[in-house]
C-alpha cells in the first residue's frame, strides 16, 4: 500500500477492489460494489479539506493512492477521473465560496460525480450540441453524450452544454431523475468496465446554482484528466510486473533449450521480468513529478492571472512531455510479459493481456502525437500549450 498513513477502511477498499478484479475482466461485470465501498472510505474525497469530511491530502499524496488503486484495477481510477475533476474546481473556487463548499461538503459525504463532455457525431467539435434551456419549471437540458466515465456509479453528471445565448457552460446534473439515462454502450477492447458508455438527457433538470461558464472552472482542466490516465497507465505498469513475477515464480515447464531447469532462475527470462519492473518505476516516478505540478498549479489560486497562466502552462506541458515519454515504455512492457512466459501467458483465462488492450486504449486517448507537436512548438516557438479543446466531426471540411 501507499506509504500515506490513510484510513484503515480505505487501505482494505483498495486491496480487496483488487480481489475480483480478473472475474470482472472476464464477465465484463462493473464494479458497482466496489466503487461504492471505496467511496464510502474516503476516496472520493481525498482532496477534501479535512473540516468538511475529507483526507486534505494534496495531489502528489492523491496520486500514490490513486496509482495503487490503480494496479488492483486499472479501470477503477478512471471511474474517478470525471469526480476529481469536479472536486478540483470546487477546491479552487475555495470553502468560502458558498457554491463550492456545498459541493466540497456532498463529496464529504460521499456523493460522486462522473463525466459527461464527449458527444457522437458533429456535436462538441466547436460547439457542443447539448442545449440548456430555460422552462416555465426551471432549466433543464437535451443532448447525447458518449464517453460518460463513471457516471453510471455516480450520484452526478458533469455536463458541457451550451445556453440558448450560445455559451459554452458546465452543467452537474443529478443523475437519479426520469430524464437521465445512462447505457453500459462502450465498445472498446480495454478499459472495459469504467462505465465509459453513453448518456441520454431528456429534459433533465438542472438547478440555477449548478450552471456556469466552462470557461470559469479551474484553468487547469484538462492537465488533471490526463494526469489521471498517466496514473491509470501507472498502475497498468505495475500490475504487470506483479503478474509476470507471480507467474514466473510457480512457473514449471521450461525448455530443454533454456538456460536453468527452474525458469524462476532463468537469466533472460529474469531479465524480461526486470524491463517491466524498470518501466514500472519509470512511470511511478513520472506520475509523481506531475503531481509536483499539479500542486504548483493549485497553488496560484490566489495570485496574480499572470502567475497562474505560467504555472498552468507548466502543468500542461509536464502531463503532455509524460504521456509522451511514457506511451511507448508502458506499451513495450505489457507486451515484454509473453516473451517470460511464452504461449501458456496468451490463455484468455487468465487474461494478462488486458494489460495491454488497457494501456493500448489509454493511449488512444488525447493523441499523444498531438501533444509531441505542442510540446515541440512550445520549445521552437514559445507557443502557449493548448487548455481546453474538443473533439467531433466538423461540419464542414476545414483546410490547414
């Protein structure tokens, strides 16, 4: 376990979210059990100042957790990408602002939210399709979202919306009504079971203290959801350097062309078990230098606009340079299990490659080609790294 001093309940919600976590693999079964014992034990609120009910521990504390979390199950982080965010910006807006203490205090509490920005088709690619509108009972909003992250646990849904006017807003809509409903739709090879479907709205009724400009949220949004996939691969690292061990430990059968009778004692096989371990480290190590960042970030919150702007750059880039460096010594590692254990490794039984397809679908999110390029101009250049962006079909062919 982490070597936080962390609640006894939370340290046994970690451990045993990892003890079904192959059959979950297998079946395809979501964690609803274990996403709420571990909310129950204060992992929704690690960031919670301690006074409304949370750990206040801050993020490079937040990530050793959440990166053990994440090699138990490398699915369960990600489920709580979308409510760490949420927590982050009431954080920022701080416990004095009477909006965010209320949500600071749900989350103490135990309540949690999951995401709900990405759209199919053309909608959200500049404009998102998603509407708010103003009724006779109140607003209320109309739209589809896929990539819904966590919320089919959650007990909120952070929505992007647009007004009538146009604004860009960030809604948290109440997941328990008659217009909200959320389908087990993702179709990905890995990261199966984060929920990660669609989401209808129909009608869903938003209170007046939940909608605000998405451009007012802490600025640094979407340095956090990566920091929370680089965990996520983190996690995915050491989950399969603990697998080729286990495995190579009780491991039997060998080659009469091999170097040892025990493969337990075979210096190239040992060697392949050390390469993943290596990346392992690597990728702890990097995960934690962006948290360093993240807290530097956070801590501008009551500077100048100019010192924030610097220190969000930072943190942008420092959760780009990472997913760059790390994509492809992850991807080489959890392939480098099936060079120790040859062709008994590949049984869908035991199912060690959802290393891979999970470190291969992460990667697959916020194309790290596109960060390379942004890293790259901000070094020639001086280019400011992108803050917000979104993705979709443009409605016209745009030329370059």
């Amino acid at each position: 376990m982490s070597r936080l001093h962390l609640p006894q309940e939370l340290e046994k919600a970690i451990s045993e979210a990892g003890t079904n976590a192959l059959d979950r693999e297998l079946d395809r079964t979501l964690a609803y059990r274990e996403v709420r014992a571990l909310a129950e034990a204060g992992l929704g609120r690690l960031r919670v100042p301690e006074e409304l009910g949370g750990l206040g521990l801050d993020w490079v504390q937040t990530t050793e957790v959440l990166v053990e979390l994440a090699a138990q199950d490398s699915n369960l982080p990600q489920i709580f990408r979308g409510h760490l965010a949420v927590q982050e910006d009431a954080l920022w807006r701080g416990s004095d602002n009477e909006s965010a203490r209320s949500w600071l205090e749900r989350f103490g509490a135990g309540e949690l939210a999951g995401n709900a920005w990405t759209e199919p088709g053309q909608g959200g690619f500049d404009r998102s399709g998603t509407v708010l509108k103003h009724t006779s009972r109140g607003p209320v909003v109309n739209g589809v979202k896929y990539y819904t992250t966590g919320s089919i646990f959650a007990d909120w849904l952070d929505v992007t919306a647009r007004d009538e006017a146009g604004y860009e807003l960030g809604l948290l809509v109440r997941r328990d009504q008659p217009g909200v409903a959320i389908s087990d739709d993702w179709n990905g090879f890995g990261q199966r079971t984060t929920g990660s479907g669609s989401a209808a709205l129909t009608n869903a009724a938003v209170t007046h203290y939940e909608v605000r400009e998405l451009t007012d949220r802490f600025p640094y949004q979407t340095a956090l959801y990566q920091h929370i996939l680089l965990i996520v691969w983190a996690g995915i690292a050491e989950a399969a350097v603990r697998d080729i061990a286990q495995t190579l430990r009780v491991r039997k059968r060998t080659y009469s062309h091999a170097n040892t009778l025990q493969p337990a004692s075979d210096p190239q096989l040992l060697q392949a078990v050390g390469e993943v371990d290596a990346a392992a480290a690597l990728a702890r190590a990097q995960v934690l230098a962006t948290a360093r960042a993240l807290d530097e970030a956070f801590a501008t919150r009551k500077l100048s606009r100019e010192e924030q702007d610097r220190a969000v750059d930072e943190v942008e880039l420092a959760t780009g340079r990472a997913q760059v460096a790390l994509h492809k010594p992850v991807l080489e590692a959890t392939s480098r299990i099936f060079d120790a254990l040859g062709a008994s490794g590949t049984n869908r039984g035991k199912s060690l490659d959802r290393h891979w397809r999970n470190a291969r679908t992460v990667a697959s999110h916020n194309p790290w080609v596109y960060k390379a390029r942004i890293a790259g101009d901000y070094r020639v250049n001086g280019t400011a790294p992108v803050r917000l962006w979104s993705v979709g079909e443009p409605q016209e062919t745009q030329k370059v």
